[in-house]
C-alpha cells in the first residue's frame, strides 16, 4: 500500500534551467524548475498542479524566475459555468464531430497534424516552427501520462482533425496542450475542446479546469479571460502551504 507520504515524494531528478529566452514577454529571461518523475501518480500530479506546475510528459515545472512573477495559474469555475453564446454556437457546430478519449497514443497522423498546425501558425501568428519528430512527441506528450494522463480526439468524417492532452485529476482537469486541423478552423475546435472539458469535468464530479499560465500582456493567453467564471493563483506555494486561489475577471486585462 502507497501511503500518503509517499505519493507526495515519488522519486525524482531536480534540476533548474539556465536563463534562456522568455516566449510570452519580450525582453525577458525565464529560469524554469523542473522534476522528472518516470513513475508519478494521481494524488502528487493534483497536489503540484493545484499549487502552479505544469506537465509535459514526464516532467513537472514552475517557473523560477529572477525579479519577475507574470506567470499566474488560472482555474474554471466549473460548478458554476455558463456557456456564452459564442460557445454555444461552437458545440452546434461540432454536432457531426466524433469525440474519443483514451491514453495517449503516437501515430503518424498525430505528428502530421501537429506539424501542420504548428506551421499555421508559423505563418499567421509568426511562431518558431520546428518538425515534430516520434521520439519528441513522445517525451512530451505520450509519456508520463500514467492512470490520469488522456488525449481527447477530434474526428470529422473518418480524419483526425484534433487533439487535447488533458490529466483528469482528483479535483479537476489540467488542460495540457491542444492542437487541430486549421482547414477545419470553422468549427472553433480550441472553443469546443474546451467547452467538452466543461462538460466531462461536470459527468466527474470535478470542481475545475486548470488552464495553465496568464500572462497579463501576453496576446497568445487572451483567448483565456474568456472562460468565466475563474480564479488565479498568486506564486508557487509549496506542497506544506496551502493555495490561494481568489476570483478573477481578467477580461479587462486583454
């Protein structure tokens, strides 16, 4: 039996980056603390993720940044959402779209249709694009995911047209990484995805949809002050503090 104890210290490697090259705000230099965990579990990746980490893969992180605290965990009220008429449009559109969910797999289809909406938006919205090869996939997103780790995916007429990589925690939902198919960018697949998580954190029983970072600035996030309501998290606390979550509208902040 795994006592409590040990699922909140599952063996790990620690380590801090070096300074590199911020990709939110320019100007600045991120400095990221990271722990890799070959065999974590439910209770530890709940704990970590409530208090700001993320995962990718096998590694958990938080940024430790030198004089500079823009990074805020942000969380959907799910008990207590209402979906926007935008939104509702968005699962009108989505009627004939077939939903899987299951443990993260690897094929060919999942690399080409990462590779093409990443250079989408290469080209629309100037990213970095590098090819995504099988082994980087699976580092950051097949591996690790354990009994919590799940992808959601999207099917349109037989074709992979998107994928969500979720953890379903013992509270709420961590929406990891969500990439689709920009021909079938009519559909707001980002919009849908997210409204889908809503509706399978409800049929848990689970309070929140944790959506990662905001970054006050940042246009790559605005998209996030629309999923109301929702609540921030203020720094990192440790595993012995407990979090401080408080109500937020950051709509005005766009």
């Amino acid at each position: 039996m795994i006592t409590e104890n040990k699922k909140l210290n599952p063996p790990s490697t620690d380590f801090t980056t070096l300074n590199y090259n911020c990709a939110y705000l320019p100007d600045r230099k991120v400095r990221m603390r990271y722990k890799y965990i070959e065999q974590s579990n439910k209770t530890f990746a709940t704990e970590v993720i409530k208090r700001g980490w993320r995962r990718f893969g096998n590694y958990y992180f938080y940024p430790v940044c030198k004089d500079c605290n823009e990074c805020k965990s942000i969380r959907i009220d799910v008990k207590n959402y209402k979906f926007t008429k935008s939104q509702k449009k968005s699962i009108k559109r989505n009627i004939d779209t077939e939903i899987i969910v299951q443990k993260p797999s690897l094929t060919d289809a999942h690399i080409d249709l990462y590779n093409k909406y990443h250079k989408y938006k290469a080209e629309k919205d100037s990213w970095d694009f590098k090819m995504m090869r099988n082994r980087e996939y699976r580092d950051n997103f097949s591996e690790g995911a354990n009994d919590f780790g799940k992808e959601v995916l999207y099917i349109r007429d037989g074709k992979l047209i998107g994928v969500d990589l979720i953890d379903i925690l013992e509270d709420g939902i961590s929406s990891i990484y969500f990439f689709y198919d920009p021909e079938y960018s009519h559909l707001s697949l980002g919009i849908y995805s997210l409204m889908y998580q809503v509706k399978l954190a409800n049929i848990l029983g689970l309070d929140w949809i944790y959506l990662g970072y905001w970054v006050d600035g940042c246009k790559a996030f605005a998209y996030k002050s629309n999923f109301q309501p929702q609540e921030i998290l203020d720094d990192f606390p440790s595993l012995y503090e407990v979090p401080n979550w408080e109500s937020v509208d950051l709509r005005t902040s766009k």
